[in-house]
C-alpha cells in the first residue's frame, strides 16, 4: 500500500467460514495470532488449557512447534502427558495434577520430554473454576522450555564438582609431599661440628605447585670418620618428582657405605635413575668431606657447580675434568669424574637447585653471576656470625636475596663453613 510518505507493509488475516447457505468473511488487521505463535516460537513458551468435563483442549498456537511435535500431531490430552515424560518426570507431573485439581492450588514442576533430544520444560498450572470455592472444572497451563538453562547448569555443577575433586587432589597430593619432604630431609644443628663443617640449609617451595618438587640435600657422617653431602632437583613436580626424590637419597645413603669414591657413587646412582623409567632424569652435586685433608672432593651431574665464599668473595668451583657430566638417569653406563676442592678455615662453600636463580628466559651465565653478586654482597653487608646460627642466618638473607615472586620451581639453598676442630 502506498502513502504519501513512501509503501507500507500492511498485514492483515482473512478468514472464510461455511454460515448455512453462505460463507462468513472475517478481516483482522495486524495478524496478532501469527504474531503471538513467533513469540512463543522465539522464547519457547506455550500453553494450553485441558478441560475436565469433555477432555477437551485448547492449545496456543505455538503448542506443537514449541514441544516439537508434528502440525498435524494430535494435541495431548491432559493425563496423555504421561506418556510424553521421561519415567524420572512422573512423580512431579502427578502431584502437580493432585494440588492444581484436589487442593485447587497454583504450582509447577519440572518435565523432561522422551526423545533423543531430552529436552526439559517448567510447567505452571492453575486451576480454573467458574466461580470462587466452585470444583476445578479446567487445569491452564504455561509450558516454557528450560533446556538450555538446564544444561548450562548441569556443566556449571559438573565443572563445579571436576574443580572441587582436583583441589582436593592437589591438596592430598601436597600433604602427602609435605609429609614424605619431612621424614627425607634432614634437620641438622651441630652433628657434622666434630668433624671440621657447620651446616645449614633453607629450602623454598614453589608455592604455585603446592609445596612439590623434586629438590633435596644429605649431609651426614660415615662410618669411616668422613662427610656424605649431596644436593640434587629430580626432574618436575609433584608426588612423581618427590618419589624419585627420595629414591636417590636412600640410595646415595645406602651406596656411600662402601667407602667407594664419589665418582663411583654417583655412576651407581646414575644406573638407579635409568632403571627407574626414561622420565626419572635428575641432576645432583654428590660429594665426600675428608676431615683429615680439609679436603671436599665432588662430582657434577648437570647441577650448577658449588660456590666458594672466602674472605667475602664468591667465586664459581671450577668443574671436573671433562665436566659437568650428564645428568643423572640420562643414559646407562655414563662414567662421571670428581675434582678437589681444598677448604680453608671460615670457607663457606654453597650448594644450591637453579630454581633459586633461573630466570625466563633462561641464561645460565646471567643466572651464575646474579648468584656470585648476592652470595658476595650478603657477607660484606653482615659477616655469617659464628655457629650453626650465624651461618643459618647468612643462608637466609642470602635466599631471601634471590627470591622471586614470579619463580617457577621450587628453590634449595645448602651452606657447609669450615670450622677449626
């Protein structure tokens, strides 16, 4: 239709009707029920009204499109619904039928359509009574499709629940961690004082992995008068990496009471971490104090080399002939080489995991010389006072120094101090 402003859509719904002899011709403008079937179309709802008397039923118009049944589907009666519910939904659509027609009261329950899509509408039903305190002579009801809701609310609960059985998992897993770290790692004073060494050391976990990691240090007395000292980081985190952790110390614990050079204990050592799985590599300084010489010697199996701090001056150990060898568990049959480090009287020697230094990105030189400026710089700030105390509290600040908060990996510090026996 044109105006004088431009055409215009103009809707309009004619019906024709049999009147005797005649035909009734009826015009509505606005095709009001074309639009109330988009309606219900567009946010899923429909309705209807199931009457007692005759079991009559007047749906909306949307009825069959919104329950996805067929347009020339048969509209079901009001206790056919049964048959068009899931077993699960029954007991809800009954009681719903026993309030709205006995007890005469507004209620709603929630029903799941048999098919393969499972879908799931809320019904609202009241009852209709030709006058107030008259019998229920007509139940009317909304139907309005739920499923989507409903099934984002099923993977909200189940991601819920997934989220929930995996901090508890971590947490278990952490506890036991916490408890196995605690019964392998030692806690020293003044037991290694008689023989020449004071020790200390100060372990940091990587607070994004709950406290797990594979870091862990030995220091202990021989049978034959000398010092076992070890310090290594087992590959990854978590209860794998502490397993293996503590596998290799008992082992090394084991392994260093037959007397055998450090060299030959770690090639051991080497040989338990192969046997172990292609995953369980490590890598770990493995040394021997000789209290009569004041002599340390030690090998190095892809550890960064110890630190000698003597007169306020820290300087990297130069590493063994051929070294540093290849970590632990790499490869069957590898053969590792030890050097000799003579101690001085007030030496500090500093054995530490390279997650107290690595930096991403990683540099390995960068990493060092941070290490050698801070071990530096800690003593000429505050000399380690005398006794396992002062040195406990050098390794401290001296932790405290290279800590970061955006570390990766969980971080171990072990100071050994000659002292004059």
């Amino acid at each position: 239709m044109s105006t004088p402003s431009g055409p215009v859509r103009n809707n309009a719904e004619v019906r024709i009707a049999p009147c005797g002899d005649h035909f009734l011709l009826t015009w509505e403008r606005g095709s009001r029920l074309r639009m109330a079937a988009a309606a219900q179309r567009l946010v899923r709802t429909c309705w209807a009204e199931w009457n007692l008397a005759d079991h009559g039923v007047e749906p909306s118009r949307g009825f069959r499109q919104v329950l996805g049944l067929a347009d020339d589907a048969p509209v079901p009666g009001l206790f056919d619904l049964a048959t068009t519910v899931t077993p699960d939904s029954l007991p809800a659509l009954y009681q719903t039928l026993y309030d709205v027609i006995l007890r005469k009261r507004t209620t709603e329950c929630v029903l799941r359509l048999r098919g393969k899509g499972g879908r799931v509408f809320r019904m609202v039903a009241e009852p209709v009574r030709i006058a107030p305190g008259s019998l229920v002579w007509a139940v009317r009801a909304v139907l309005i499709d739920v499923t989507a809701d409903r099934r984002r609310r099923e993977a909200a609960h189940r991601a819920e629940r997934e989220a929930r059985r995996e901090h508890e998992r971590a947490e278990a897993v952490a506890e036991i961690a916490d408890v196995l770290r605690e019964a392998v790692l030692p806690h020293f004073q003044d037991e290694l004082d008689t023989h020449g060494l004071e020790a200390a050391a100060v372990y940091r976990p990587d607070a994004r992995e709950a406290g797990v990691g594979g870091d862990w240090y030995k220091a202990r007395k021989l049978p034959d008068g000398r010092l076992l000292i070890a310090l290594g980081d087992a590959r990854g985190h978590g209860l794998e990496a502490v397993t293996l952790m503590a596998k290799l110390r008992y082992a090394l614990a084991g392994l260093a009471y037959t007397e055998q050079p450090v060299e030959q204990l770690t090639q051991w050592l080497n040989e338990v971490a192969c046997a172990d799985g292609s995953e369980s590599t490590a890598t770990a300084i493995i040394a021997r104090y000789h209290p009569e010489r004041a002599l340390l010697r030690w090998t190095c199996a892809g550890h960064p080399r110890p630190v000698l701090v003597r007169e306020g001056h820290a300087t990297q150990l130069p590493a063994p002939e051929g070294g540093p060898d290849l970590s632990l568990g790499v490869l069957s049959g590898t053969v590792y080489s030890a050097t000799a480090t003579p101690l001085e009287i007030g030496d500090i020697v500093l054995m530490y995991s390279d997650g107290l230094t690595e930096r991403r990105p990683a540099d390995p030189d960068k990493d060092t010389d941070r290490f050698l400026s801070a071990a530096a710089r800690c003593f000429q700030e505050a000399a380690p006072g005398i006794g396992h105390a002062g040195l406990q509290e050098y390794a401290e600040r001296l932790t405290a120094c290279l800590n970061d908060p955006h570390r990766t990996d969980d971080a171990t510090l072990l100071a050994l101090r000659r002292i004059n026996t």
